[in-house]
C-alpha cells in the first residue's frame, strides 16, 4: 500500500469514527448494562460474553469462547492477511460498591457535561466498544492492508486473572500475533497519551502469626504472649528507615536490557504528574525525599514491597479489651523484568526463618512475574505515531506501569510485543464510584487505535522480519 | 446479739434459701427476658430498671431512679440500722452475638443438666436475684442484727459506665457505706470462692498514624510513604523484647502498702488455674517464661500495657492493593494502685513526641484509676469467714483482679472498703454464648452473701470503730 493510499484510508477512518461514535457509544451502553462483576461470579459474566461473541460474528469475526474453569474467554478472529495483532481486553468489571457514593446507576451509562459514567467506561468496556469502532473503520482495507484483527477478551482480569495462562497455553498457536494492544491506556493532564510498555508482576502474600489459641480477656495480657509485638517487629525488620527493602537479594536479577531501555525513557518522562499525584495526596514529599528523574527510576525501575492491610484484635468503633488471636499483614510485592516471584518468595520465608520467625505462616495469594516491550518494537512505533497525530503531541512512554498485570503471558509465554491504548483519562476514577470517560477520548481513542493497526501494517511490511 | 441468736439466725437463713431458691431462679428468669444490652442503648433498659425497681419496693426498700444522661440507677434501701451495706450490681448485659453459637434463647433462662444458661446469668442478673434472696432471709433480723442494706443498680456496666461516677457524685451522701460487696466472684475449679479485693484501672487509647489523605492504589507504593511501617516502629519502641513497658515512669508511683498487702496475698494463692489457662491458650510459655509466684506477682501487681487491635488498609478476604491513609493500635493499659492514668497518659504522649511521633492523634477512649480493699478490713473478713463456712474452704483472694472496673469510685471516692460475692464459676462463658451458672452454686451464694451481711453486722459490733 503506497503512501497515497495510506492517507486516503486513514482519512476514511477519521470520518467515519466522526460520523458514527454515537452507535458505539449505544454499544458501551449494552455492555455496561451487564453486571459483569467477577468478584461476584455473575451469571452475567457468561451473559455478556456472550453479547461480545454475537457483536464480533455480525462483523464477520470467526469466534469461539474457551474456559479453563473461569468465565468464557471470547477468542475472535478477522481477516487472513500475513501480519496478525491481537487485541487484549477484559468484559468483567469490579464490583460497584460503595453504591450509596455514585451520582447515576453504575450499570446505565449516563451522560453528563461531556463525560459518560458507568462501571467499567474506562476499565475496560469502553475500550472494547472503541475497538470494535475501529475495527469497523477499517474493515473494507484489511485484505489491502494484509492484516489479520485478533481480539481475546477475559472476563476475570478483576480477580486477578487465575485461568488466564491455562487458556493462553490450550491455545498458544491460535493466540500468537506479530503485535499486540492491551486493555488500557490514559490520557494525561497534558493531553498526551499515556502508554505503559509492560507491568510490573504481583507477589501478593498474607504472613499470619499466631498467639493464644482463641482471643482472650486482655486482663490476662501481663501473662499471655501477644501476637502483635512479634508482628510489629517482622515488619520493622523487613524495611530501614529508608524505606530499602532488607530481603536479601530483593533488589537482584533485574534485566539489564530493561534497565538500559528504561533509562532512556524516563529521560523524555514528565514528572509533573507525580508532583500531582503528591499534592493531591497531601503528601509533603516521597519516600526518602526523592523528585524528578529519581523519582520516575524509583516508580519504574525497582521492585517494590507494600503493606496492604493489616489487622489483628478488635478493629471495630470503640473499645474491646483482648489479646488477639492472630496478627496479620497483606503485603503486596512488584518484581521488575528479569526477576522470579518464587525466588523472591523463598528468600523472603527463608529471611523470616532466620530473623526469628520460623512459625509464621505465609499464604500465597498470587503469584506471577512482570512483562515488557522493547520501545523499539514494530507494535510501539506504531501506536506513538498513532497517537502522536491523534492526540497532536508525543505519547508519553513508561517503561513498566507502577501497578501489576499478568502482560508476561502475552510477552514471554506467547511472545507477542504490546503496546497501550485507550479511551480513560486521568480522571476516570477506576475502580471507584462515579467512573467515566470523557466522550472526545472515546472518539479519540477509537481514531487512535485505527491508525495503530494501519501503522502496523505498513510499519511492519517496511520493516525486516 | 448473741452468739446464739446468730447461730439460730443463720439456720434459719440456711433453711430459707434451700426451700426457697426456686423463687429466684424464677426472678432469674424475668431479668433474663429483658433484652436490656447496653451497647444497643435499648429501651429495655428502662423497663429492666423499673422491673428490678419494683422488685425492691415490694420488699419495702425506699427505691429511687437517678440518671447523670445514661440509664437509670436504682438507688434502693431498707432497714435503719447504724452499720450499712451496699450491694453493686448491674441490670445490663452484653451483646448476645454471635447468636447462632447459642444453644438456647439467649433471652430465656434454660435449665439443663444442673445448669442455667442465659444472657446475664453470672454477668450479672443472676447475682442480683441471688442477693435479693439473701436480703429476704435476713429481712426478719434486720432491726435485730442494727443493719442497713442499700442496692445500688446501674445499666450500663458493659458499656464502662460512662455515667457512675457523675450519678455517684450527685448521690454521694446517699451511696456512703460502711461496707460494699462487688458485683461478681466465681467458684473456681478446687470449689473454692474466688475474691478480688480491687479492679486495675484503664487508660484506652487509640493511636493513629496518618499517610495519603486517601487509600491509593499501591503501584504509587515506591514513592508514597505507608503509615504501617511508622506503625510498626512505634509498637517495637513501646515494649522491649521481653516485654516490659518503655515508657518512662510506666511502672512508677505504685502504693507501697498495696504492694506489701498484695505480696502477704500472693503468698497463698494457688498458680495452678494459671497454668491451666496457659494449656488451655496452647501456649507454650507465658511471657518471659513465669511461673509460680513471679507469674502471680506480674497479674496481680503490674500495671500491663496491650494491644487490642491493630488495623490498616485491607483487612477482609484475599487482596486488594493500596497504600493506606490510615493505621491504627487500640491500646489498653491497667495500671495498679497508687498510678495516676493522666500521668501515664502524659508520659505516652510525651515518649511519642520524642521518638519521632509528635504527629500521632492519640483518642482517649477511656480513663479511670485502680480501686483496692485492704484484706483486713471488716467486710473482706466478714466474705471470707462467709465464705469458708458455704464453700466449706478459704476462699482465694487477689489482691486485684487481672481486669479492669471503676471500683475506685466506691472506694476512693465514696471511700467503702469492698469486697466480692458471685454466682457463677470458672466455665460461666461470660460475655460469650452458652453463659451459664450451676444452679448449685446460685445456692451457695446465695446464702454466702446472707452470712456476709450477718458477719458484717456482727464482726462490725465487736470491731473497734
């Protein structure tokens, strides 16, 4: 396809998202009417696979659900054009609670002042009505632009995901791709798009020591061993002061191509929207006092080690005089590119050995490492000079989100490069009451990612194989 | 009167309750069907109060009701002798959750097996009833015997009788006594009585440690500092590795003739149900590794500081990911005799501040002092001989209880010595489900407080004044 062609394509594509928008809006509204809630195990988890399915095979897509004992997975395939992009999106949503905190139903997409509100616009619903936006846009081209269109979409990322690798191994061959776009992508304060080229992994443990074998009158707390001093002390022997991480090799076994990679992205990073994030929080400076670049190598580069939760004894309004039980703390841990969960796992048990803590128990409640894309990648060219010329100004690239996402079972286990799209912007409260995007980045985003796979095609046919 | 006649008045006594305990078992059963919790600020409260009300004035006591704001006290009093008694107790009870581990109507008294089970059986209507009965064995010999007897009744016990002490003031000529019996004593497992000759008192406090103004997702966690960490520093400053307090001047300022009375009384008691309490916790060893006298000493003569509770961030089922805003400890501390709670409050705060923590928020959530009895004082001799004759062995007697109870306010403020009587034994499940008392012990005491105010009128006739 020559350059002339290109541009009459994408022309097409711009005015058709212009024209037609509204129809995908009417398309986010259906699948935000599903109470898709993984958490809850809805029967309309199965419900609104299903209404995914059927809007796919009105477009021609070939499509099956698979399960490997979670909710229908949608596996859906377009054209048969030599160069493949698969499409990761999720229809489950997380529960909407606390209700009483939302101004509209969360389950009806309401318009208001631009913005439409609604659990799961921005995570993840909205992303799949744009997709399938963009698809449409580009549907007369996809055997002149030799591209084949992917989409596999989960309904338990909200829970974590438990059977998401069991479904990518039962059909490894089916999923591979030459690139591929997962679920989100944020628009910032400065109206650039924000792209995360991997995310950090998830060791997510309960460590729970044990005291008296059942609460007991505190009256009885100059005799009995309370848990929570031993509690008190694991945790300060896990962190200094400073905040450093004292698991021996906690730091280690980071890839060192990550790194290099990394280094010259932060460099062209913002830090503004973390001196944001800080005064909204009330903060009166970081950890250790780090800003600017430090700051961004901190966020992006190294793992980290976080206390979720904590509880023991009466945690309720008032007064309750006992000795608990049992003392525990939820610590979640981010390993970086290059470093194994279950290493940092035995080490951790193995430091709580040594410093005294042999009986405390450690439950594992998941556990996977992290994933990335070389910025270099045909997949990530593609999608910031996409967004370069649908947002008008360069994406901002991170090299790793700061949250988690199992992206290596796409990455390393079916060896697809990713890249970041979406409809939310930084306002779009996931996960909490009152979600909504706003309706310029919905038509932005379903434009960006039709110019994704344009740029792909073409990208990837001028590049060497 | 005479050694005689008291021979003769106490057979008749012996004769009463055997014949007649029936009757207050069925007493028993009214109070128990009055939902009257205190934590649920129930409006059986009052008819609980007036109930009881009526029950005094049938037997001709000058009753009156008297409200500082919380439920009202019934101020009861009968006969016009020179030596007065005064009986405390409390008409409320605790919460009857969880109620499905009942295996009868909480509300209801239910016999079975030789027991009574029911809300507030030994916690503490069945003491009520029992002594209602013990003041209608004696009512013929009250003139005889110079006695005074006056039932003070409040409802709201269970929730730290926020009020008594303002009602105790307003009434203080009134409340004045020569002697006071406590609300309970629990047969313990030899069959002996035991007696607390005084309560530790409390200082509650909750300290808060302050991080984001908001719970945020934890992949800021790198950067946004987590109030748990200073959580757990400032619980590992609070008590060495063995177990003593860090807070100076924790253990200073104990009265050194409790002390000395206390060291005479330990000297007697048996360490054996402590060391049954200690395999019943399956717990390896006590703190520290006491036994024997050393274990007794520390409960009965150490001001104790625990943790109740502890909470942060998540806290229920599996994951969540955040850095909380929040952590907090709910801190009891007892201190004993002689201890000002103001005074060790300062000096937490004060510690606090100079280890790093001058931006705690410290809730006071309850405060009073300890309260104590000198074994040597009339009533306790006039329990104990009481005692030894209806148990048919020395009761024990601590010289505090591990627990906690705004005894000080009978005697530091109304200044009457006290002492204790109860209806329940060592497996009542106070404050749990299935409370219950052996019916045979609701005879025993019974006719234990009967002889206590026998041996009080005449003990106090041949005591010096």
């Amino acid at each position: 396809m020559g350059y002339d062609s290109v541009s009459r394509v994408k022309s097409r594509v711009f005015k058709f998202v212009d024209e037609s928008y509204g129809r995908y809006v009417d398309i986010l509204g259906e699948l935000v009417s599903f109470k898709s809630v993984a958490a809850w195990k809805s029967e309309e988890l199965g419900e609104c696979a299903r209404y995914v399915a059927d809007l796919l095979k009105e477009r021609g897509f070939r499509v099956s659900l698979k399960s490997a004992g979670g909710p229908p997975v949608v596996l859906a395939e377009l054209g048969s054009g030599s160069r493949t992009i698969l499409m990761y999106n999720h229809y489950d949503v997380q529960p909407p609670d606390p209700l009483e905190l939302w101004e509209s139903d969360p389950f009806r997409v309401t318009a208001r002042d631009g913005l439409l509100f609604g659990r799961g616009v921005a995570d993840n619903k909205g992303n799949i009505a744009a997709r399938l936006g963009a698809v449409d846009s580009l549907a007369d081209y996809l055997e002149e632009l030799d591209l084949r269109v992917k989409f596999f979409i989960e309904g338990e990322e909200e829970v974590g995901s438990p059977t998401l690798l069991d479904v990518v191994r039962d059909s490894l061959d089916w999923v591979k791709a030459d690139g591929g776009i997962w679920e989100t992508g944020y628009v910032r304060r400065d109206g650039s798009l924000g792209i995360s080229l991997g995310f950090k992994g998830m060791l997510y443990v309960e460590i729970v020591l044990k005291g008296p074998s059942r609460d007991v009158h505190s009256g009885t707390a100059p005799l009995v061993p309370n848990p929570v001093w031993r509690l008190a002390k694991l945790l300060v022997n896990l962190k200094t002061e400073d905040g450093f991480v004292k698991i021996p090799g906690f730091y280690d076994g980071v890839s060192e191509e990550f790194l290099r990679d990394a280094e010259e992205l932060i460099k062209k990073l913002s830090y503004e929207e973390l001196e944001e994030l800080k005064s909204e929080l009330g903060l009166k400076e970081f950890v250790r006092g780090l800003t600017g670049e430090e700051a961004l190598r901190e966020l992006y580069t190294k793992p980290s080690l976080n206390a979720s939760g904590v509880y023991a004894g009466y945690t309720g309004r008032g007064s309750k005089t006992i000795v608990p039980s049992l003392a525990g703390v939820k610590i979640d841990i981010r390993p970086v590119p290059g470093q194994k969960p279950e290493k940092i796992l035995e080490n951790l048990k193995r430091y709580l050995s040594e410093t005294g803590f042999s009986d405390a128990e450690v439950v594992v409640h998941s556990m996977y490492p992290s994933g990335y894309t070389k910025p270099g990648e045909p997949i990530v060219r593609a999608s910031v000079e996409a967004a370069r010329e649908v947002y008008g100004r360069d994406p901002e690239l991170a090299p790793l989100s700061g949250g988690s996402g199992p992206i290596y079972i796409f990455t390393d286990i079916a060896r697809i490069p990713m890249t970041g799209a979406g409809v939310g912007y930084y306002g779009s409260r996931v996960h909490a009451p009152n979600e909504n995007i706003r309706v310029r980045d919905f038509v932005l985003g379903m434009k960006h990612v039709a110019l994704t796979l344009l740029n792909f095609s073409r990208l990837s046919a001028s590049s060497p194989k």
